[in-house]
C-alpha cells in the first residue's frame, strides 16, 4: 500500500501538473481545430479552388480523390467514363470490321462468287482500316491498363488526344474508303441482283449466321463511315471533361480539329464527284477552311510525286512569290526587277522504312528524295501545276548578301528560280530547309561541294 501511494505521488508530480495537463490539452485542440479548418480550405489539386468539404474519415483523407473539391470529382469520373466509352467503341468498331473480312470477304473469295477485281470494288481498303484499328487499339488499350497498374484510377495519365495525332496517317485511309462508298454499294447492288448464289449466300448469312446479329452486309460497310463521323464527338466529350491544365488539353483540341478538316475536305471530293451524300457536317471557321485547303494540296502533291504515304514527309509548305529572271544580272539590278506571281509550294521529303509496319514510332530513315512541289492559287475548284515538281538532288540553293530577301534555286542544265516570302525571316527559314535537303542528295555534291561548277559563287558568299 505504501509503494501504491509513493507511485501515485510520484506519477503527479513526475512534471506535468494538473495547470499544465489542462494547457497541453487545449493546444492540442487548437491545433487539431487548425488542422481540420486548413483541410476544408486546402486548394483543390485540379482546379485550385477552396471549397473542399471536411473530411472526418481518416482513410478518405489518405486518399488522393480528397484532394479534389465536387465539381472536380464530378469532372474526372465524366472523363474516366469519356475515355473508355473512346476505348470501348473502338473495339466495337473493330470487331464490325472483323466480321466483314471473315464472314462476308474471306467465304466470298474462297467460294469463287465474286472475282478479286469485284472483291476490290465491293470492300475497297478494309484491310487497311483493319490493320490501323489493331494498332491504334492496341496502344489504347496498352495505356489504359498501364494506369490501372499506377493506381491511376481515374485515367489522368491516358492521353487520348496524343495518342489521336501519332495515328493521323489512318484519316486518309478513312477518306478513301468513304469516296468510293458510293460505287462499292452500286456495284454490291448490281452484282446482287445479277448472281443468284451471291443473293443466296448474303440471305443466309444475315438469317442464319448468329455472328452477324442479323445485319446485312450493307450495314457492316456503313462502319468506317460511321465510325469517322464520331470521332469528333467523342473527342468533344472527353475534352468537356478535361481541365485546360491538363497536359493532353491541346493535343484533344487539335486532334478534333484535324478530324473535322478531313470530313470538310471528304465532303468537298464527294460534292465534286457529283454524289449527292455526305458525312456529318460541322461548322466551318476560317481555320477549318485553310486546313481543308491544305489537305487537297497535299493529296495533289502526293499524286504527282507518286510516293507511298507512309514514307513521306510534308516538311514546309505556304505560299512564296517566285520569279524566272531571264538572265543572270538580277542580283546586280535587284529584285525590284523581276515579276513575282504567287504560288504554293510544297516541299516533301522521302524517308526510308526503318520497319515493315508503317506506323513505327522509331527514329526515320535516310532521305530518299526531297522536291518541291509548285502549285498555282485555285482556280475553278482545282489545284493545277506550275511545272514537274523540282527534285533537290538536281537543284542547287543559294543566296546573296545584297539580295537578304529572295534566295536562288538552280536546277542544272534548266531553269532559274527567284523565291520569297512576305515575311523575311521566313524567306531565310525556307532557304534553310531546302538548302538541307539539297546539299543531302546527290553524288557529283561530293565532288564539287554542292557546286554545279568553281564559278557559281565566291567563298566568301558560299552558302
């Protein structure tokens, strides 16, 4: 009993007192009080806001999504549900595309119904769009798991509109098949009525085949077109539900805005061939309009270049003002002299294939080629060439220190040509990319240091 008693009056006055004890209490109060109150107005990481409720459930304060105010909870769940509603329709989308190769192409083909030319008419490039799907799902499916495996729950790290832009080579793939819609439907129309086992087996496929969900053949072919037309609205919503600090903001806004100018641009070709339908229209601004523009540039150029899509280049293309001189006393009387008319000019460069697949991300090849490619203002609905585009392999770029504001380019045994821009610093811009790609190309440059021969230029003025 004593010990007990010794304890006890050991145990109060051991250094805190009762005055003490009560003081410590309250702080710890205070500072609890302080806690909570800096909790309920911490920013919102998202949006930077203040009016996050308070938190009482420790294990909710651990969580990052507490970290967020309730407009921002809202905003990542819409946009979780916006990318994979993206993801999900794409493997949708794929599947129609699947089923057309081997319920309808392959049985088709193997059965002898229809030639390959037919074949080719009826089913256009699928095999194409096919093979963009399964890369394009592929990575799609690759980065949402992979913010899964972080804990990344709500999808912030899944950059759609990124991965959108390096898969941009599949919008003419798409243009393609829907400017020959028309005619693979009349051609399916015409052979329908005229080979009865063709009739026969498109029957029985749609009646019996539980794959097909019983939709024709007609139906499954309207899928590229279909799909095409809902990118834009699936990148409007996932866009309405990203905040504008996020760093896939731009690439979403820039990924619709190119979609939407290949559907202008579709519908300009059909209304030109002199179909009567087209895809889904948006409104167009000044901007949509130039990009619609330069779209039908670069299939005019690609056209006349002859090149494969995958393995070329669009470097540099605007508008220059170019001249002819007649004679080489130009530079001596000035550019004032000369007569400029304007033109479009493209210059395309030709890479190497690092691999077999067209959509490798890796580092490009050697240059091939490089041209440019002269393309007078559009005249009666259509772009028209100046001339045959001019190879750099053959050409020689050169400028002069009294004329700051033009460059020359050379093409040997041939013509003499005077550029410029309206804006002088993009004169020398475009003097130096053609003068790269220029001094690249060709095996006598070698010898002659990109030189057609010792009297071109003095060494103080060579380029």
């Amino acid at each position: 009993a004593a010990r007990t008693k010794s304890a006890d009056v050991e145990r109060a006055d051991s250094g805190i007192g009762q005055m003490a004890a009560r003081k410590w209490r309250n702080r710890a109060s205070e500072t609890l009080s302080s806690l909570q109150a800096w909790e309920a107005h911490r920013p919102c990481t998202d949006c930077g806001e203040r009016d996050l409720p308070v938190e009482t459930d420790v294990q909710n304060c651990n969580q990052r999504r507490a970290d967020l105010c309730e407009k921002c909870r809202k905003r990542r769940t819409e946009r979780k549900e916006s990318v994979l509603e993206f993801v999900n329709t794409e493997a949708s989308y794929g599947e129609d595309l699947r089923i057309i190769k081997e319920e309808f192409y392959l049985p088709m083909q193997v059965a002898g119904l229809l030639s390959q030319e037919q074949l080719q008419g009826i089913f256009s490039n699928i095999q194409e769009l096919i093979d963009l799907n399964e890369s394009f799902l592929e990575i799609l499916q690759e980065e949402i798991d992979q913010a899964f495996d972080q804990g990344d729950d709500d999808l912030m790290t899944v950059c759609i509109g990124e991965i959108f832009l390096e898969f941009v080579n599949m919008l003419p793939a798409f243009q393609t098949y829907c400017l020959q819609q028309s005619s693979s439907v009349n051609m399916l129309n015409a052979l329908e009525k005229e080979k009865e086992l063709l009739r026969i087996f498109l029957n029985v496929s749609q009646n019996d085949n539980t794959a097909l969900r019983r939709m024709n053949l007609r139906s499954f072919l309207m899928a590229p077109l279909q799909r095409v037309t809902k990118y834009p609205l699936l990148l409007s919503r996932i866009i309405k539900a990203t905040t504008e600090y996020h760093p896939d903001h731009g690439s979403l806004r820039e990924a619709k805005s190119r979609i939407e100018s290949h559907l202008e641009h579709i519908n300009m070709k059909t209304k030109q061939e002199g179909n009567t339908w087209t895809l889904r229209s948006f409104r167009q601004d000044s901007k949509k309009k130039r990009e619609v523009i330069n779209i039908e540039m670069r299939e005019t150029a690609l056209k006349t270049v002859g090149w494969l899509r995958e393995e070329t280049r669009f470097v540099m293309e605007g508008s220059l003002q170019l001249a002819q001189p007649p004679d080489g006393q130009w530079v001596k009387k000035g550019s004032k002299t000369l007569k400029f008319q304007n033109m479009q000019v493209l210059l395309l460069v030709n890479m190497k294939r690092v691999s077999e697949s067209s959509l490798e991300s890796a580092e490009p090849g050697p240059v091939k080629d490089a041209v440019l490619v002269l393309i007078r203002d559009k005249n009666n609905g259509k772009f028209h060439l100046l001339r045959e585009p001019l190879r750099l392999s053959n050409c020689i770029v050169s400028t002069d220190p009294d004329c700051d504001d033009t460059f020359e380019l050379i093409e040997i045994r041939r013509e003499a040509f005077v550029f410029r821009d309206s804006d002088r610093a993009r004169t020398h811009h475009w003097f130096r990319q053609i003068r790269r790609y220029s001094r690249e190309l060709g095996s006598w440059k070698k010898r002659r240091n990109a030189l057609p021969n010792i009297m071109i230029s003095t060494p103080h003025t060579r380029p």
